[in-house]
C-alpha cells in the first residue's frame, strides 16, 4: 500500500488557505489510485480552540475538501476536522474517506490535550473506530491519544494493524513524539503512521517529523521539518510474518 503523509504549515485559522495549500501539496506527490493519503489534525484551521471558527457540521466544508480528494486521486483519504455538537462545544474528530465519497471511519480523539484547554472545548470519544483499506485494517487516533498506550492496544485487540496517529505536536516535545510512535509500533506489532503539521501558530512552534514506523520499531519513512508530502510502501505480509514469528500478542491473548 502507497501512503502519502501531508505535512502542512497551517495558516491559523484560515479554512481556504489551507484547503488551497493541502490540495497543491497533494497535487506535487501525484498519488496513484489506491493510495492512503494522510493530513494532520486540525489541518484545516490549526489548533485553534475558537469554535466559532473552527466548528464545522457533517458535511461541511473540510468533509467535503476530503471527500473531492478522496474522488479526485481515487484514493483513502484521512484528515482531522473539528465538528460541531448540539451543546455548543466541537469533537476533534479524523475522517477517513473512500474513493466513492463514503465515510469509513468517524473518529473522536478519546483523549483531549487538558494542557492546551482542548478539554473545555471539545467533548472526548470513547471507543476506536477502525475500518479496511488495500487489505489491511486501519485504526486513525489523534495527537494526544499517543500517550496512553491502552487505547492503542484497544484497536490492537479490536484488530487493528496499522495504527494512523494524526496530530499538532511542538517541538518542545517532539522527542516523545518520536519514541512514542516506535513504541507504539514495537508493542503492538503494527505499523505505525504519525503526521504531524509544521510551521507555527500564536501558541506553538511546530517541527513535524512526520514518519512511518515498520512493526519492528524501524523508522522507514521521515518527513524532517519541513512543509511537504513523503510517501512510503506499506507491506503486509512483513507485519503478518513478524506477528506470526514473534508471539508477544499471543502471549497477550490477542489472535494474530
């Protein structure tokens, strides 16, 4: 499987300009039909807690950005957006999108950044959302959600391979961000994508470091700091062979 890991410089707060630039980004790596195309967590606005900014409805502008993407290259397309709830607060959501137009996955960040004031603004999720692209079953996570391990070895158990973490993450932490994918692809035996946003906003400075982590913990793919788009090869059967050496599920009492 091709994956196209989109590492953007948002511009705060501006739904149209990012639209514009993810759209030229994508354009430059000239994805092939079937492709996993990835964009970061609040792409669309940045991490901005003003919800009358960033709040969309279903349907609304960067769900259907997404979707004429997904049309456009034939390809999945996953990407963060902020929805709006009936109470007036927002849920940090990444939306994966089929070729056809269809929603695969509607997840909710389980775990909302408290340090960033995102828990007053957004109401958290409580389960994972997974779904099937090229073979492979896909489980999209957020930013923060990186920290806690069992929510990880949730989609693992639910049947997760391939684990999508898509996030705004300074680079006052950024080592974390880096350990913590690789652990994360260690533990679980999975492949592990990580797309981070660069540049900066009002409150944060942003390195990217966008990767892609084989099941061993082996860093394959690094987008450095830069805005750009890498891609890399996802195989399958190098997960499914080393899941099959190496019983650490097993052992766990999760079939693999």
């Amino acid at each position: 499987m091709n994956v196209h890991l989109v590492q953007i410089d948002s511009v705060w707060e501006d739904r149209p300009a990012n639209h514009a630039k993810a759209r030229q980004l994508i354009a430059s790596a000239s994805p092939q039909p079937g492709s996993l195309i990835v964009l970061p967590e609040t792409f669309s606005t940045g991490f901005s807690m003003k919800l009358a900014v960033t709040a969309e409805p279903e349907n609304g502008p960067t769900e259907q950005f997404l979707r004429e993407l997904a049309v456009q290259y034939q390809s999945c397309v996953i990407g963060g957006v902020v929805t709006a709830t009936s109470d007036g607060r927002g849920m940090n959501q990444a939306l994966a999108i089929a070729p056809d137009g269809s929603v695969r996955s509607r997840y909710t960040k389980n775990y909302p950044f408290s340090l960033g004031g995102e828990a007053q603004a957004h109401i958290a999720g409580t389960d994972v959302s997974l779904f099937a692209w090229q073979g492979l079953c896909i489980a999209p996570l957020i930013c923060y959600d990186l920290r806690f391990p069992e929510l990880s070895r949730t989609a693992i158990r639910a049947g997760a391979e391939v684990l999508i973490f898509i996030a705004a993450w300074p680079v006052k932490r950024i080592q974390h961000w880096i350990t913590l994918l690789q652990a994360r692809a260690i533990e679980n035996l999975a492949y592990v994508i990580g797309v981070n946003r660069c540049g900066t906003d009002p409150d944060f400075t942003y390195t990217g470091r966008s990767l892609v982590v084989d099941p061993h913990g082996l860093i394959i793919a690094d987008a450095a700091e830069q805005e750009r788009v890498i891609s890399a090869q996802i195989d399958p059967a190098v997960l499914r062979d080393w899941r099959s050496q190496f019983p650490a599920l097993r052992d766990a009492g999760i079939p693999s």
